[in-house]
C-alpha cells in the first residue's frame, strides 16, 4: 500500500479518536473523567492516546477538558439563571473556590461579575465602512509582522494575540488588530516561546460576541520564539471556520463593547479598522511580504 494512502489513513484514525474523546467530555461534563477513561474510548493506551491527542488539538486531554468546563460554566452563566454553585458542580468541580478560582484566572472576572457584566448594556459596533482607522498603540519591546488572510466575503476584523499557552485564554501578551487580507504588526512580543492565534469578527460586532465566541474564524495556535534580534516560527495566518478539535476560546471581551475609542489617519489611507481598546490594542497595518519579519522596540 502507498506510504501516503497509510499515513492519511492513520491521521484520520487518530482525529476520529480525539473527536470520540472530546464528545465523550462534553456529553459528561459534570462527572470525573480520567486519562484511562479517555484513552479507552479513544481506543488506545494512555500513553499513545495523549501523543495523538496533543498532535491534533495542541493540549494534553485534561487540559482540554478543564478548557472545556470553564466555557460550558461561561454559557451556563449566559443563557441560565442558574447559581454560580450550582454551574460550578455541573461542569464537574467538587469545589466552588476551586471554579471560582480557575474561572477567574481564564476570564479575568469572577463568575457573578462576568453574568453582571453580560447583562449590563452595551453598544455594537454595526458598519465597518464608517469606522475610522485607530492610533498605533505600541508596547515595548521587539515586534514581529505577517499577513492574514480570510474567506471570501468576510467582513469583520481580525484580532491577534500571544499566548503563553497553546489555547487563547486570559489576557494576550501582546495583541494587535488587522484588517481582512491586510498586514499586521504585534509590538511588545515577549522574548520567549508564546503561542500565536487570531479571531476574526463578523460585522456588525454584537454585545453577545464579546462573551461567546463560539462561532467566531479562527487560527493559528502554532509557537513563536522571538529573542532580542531574532523572531522563528509562522506568522502568517489563514482564518477557517473553528473544528470540533479546537480548544475553547477562554477570552474576556466585554470591554470591545463597553469603550470603543478610535482616531482617524490624516492621510485616509488603509482600511478602516474599529479600535477595541483595552483587551487587544489596535496597531497601524505595517508593509512587508508576510514572512516573520523583526523590528526593534520603538
């Protein structure tokens, strides 16, 4: 048999058995689950099972599944009026400090204050035609550039932030805004290994969009290493639709709608992109050709 017919075949077995696993996790979310578990109903050894596991989403399987709980307890806090203690014992946590704890450390706000938030009114960002440019907000710190690209006939923006971890949660370590097809540039990169991943927001940009973002295009999760005068790895993104596969998006966005500043080029150049201060800084479009490309702090 080809060697390439073989290895399709064993990349589907194994995407197959993670899809078996993560159905598994979310249709037991409030009882324990254990690697043996999950191994067995992915069909192998707990050992192979991780391997494969972390291969195809990027997280060992009970990180994944902890990911998993904090965004069910997130849309349990959106669309019920169900108690925090009672959330929290759903998603399968035997304490209420413990949730409150990890929930907090993901998201930023507790619980109760992440459902107040919710609820609370916000504006929407509905035209991105009439939307001017932002002002360049730069971190210190070495930056690196690249270029995103997104389907045919998205009209939204485009959020880019670093992670520590391999699944976008809790705040970026630095973070910028593009427009769709443009260039992008993310100052403030920590040297260091950092994860590199983009949301791309359909407008107009609802309330509900800061708070669930189940829906939104994404991509990345590859690593970037950038040291003082060096930056590896991929940073040109390809927006898809998100896969069963994909980590949860544990990210606080609330204040998009909260706050919106924005400033307007003098020179009307660019596209126009909305601002959203405070949780990824807007940053002008920079020029290059899209490969990893290095400059020096500002």
């Amino acid at each position: 048999m080809d060697q390439a017919v073989v290895r399709e075949s064993t990349t589907r077995l194994h995407y197959e058995s993670v899809k078996r696993a993560i159905a598994a996790m979310r249709g037991q979310m409030g009882h324990p689950m254990s690697l043996r578990s999950l191994a067995k109903i992915g069909f192998a050894s707990p050992y192979h099972f991780t391997r494969t596991f972390r291969s195809v989403t990027g997280l060992p399987p009970l990180h994944f599944l902890s990911a998993l709980r904090l965004d069910a307890a997130r849309d349990l806090l959106l669309h019920t009026r169900s108690k925090v203690i009672d959330i929290c014992y759903d998603v399968g946590y035997s304490s209420v400090g413990t949730f409150t704890r990890r929930f907090t450390g993901s998201f930023g706000v507790s619980p109760r204050q992440f459902r107040a938030l919710a609820q609370s009114p916000r504006h929407a960002i509905r035209d991105h035609q009439s939307l001017p440019a932002p002002h360049a907000k730069l971190g210190a710190g070495p930056g690196f550039s690249g270029r995103v690209i997104v389907p045919d006939g998205f009209k939204g923006i485009v959020c880019l932030g670093l992670f520590a971890a391999p699944i976008p949660q809790s705040k970026p370590l630095a973070c910028t805004i593009a427009a769709p097809n443009g260039d992008y540039h993310m100052q403030g990169a920590p040297q260091g290994k950092s994860f590199l991943f983009a949301l791309g927001m359909e407008l107009p940009i609802q309330a509900r969009d800061c708070f669930c973002h189940d829906s939104v295009l994404r991509a990345g999760g590859q690593a970037i290493r950038v040291s003082e005068d060096d930056v590896s790895g991929d940073t040109d993104l390809i927006l898809r639709a998100p896969l069963p596969t994909d980590p949860p998006i544990l990210l606080f966005l609330a204040d998009l709608m909260r706050e919106i500043k924005v400033g307007r080029r003098t020179d009307n150049s660019g596209p126009s992109i909305p601002a959203l201060d405070g949780i990824f800084p807007a940053q002008q479009a920079s020029d290059g050709a899209g490969a990893a490309r290095l400059s020096k702090p500002l």
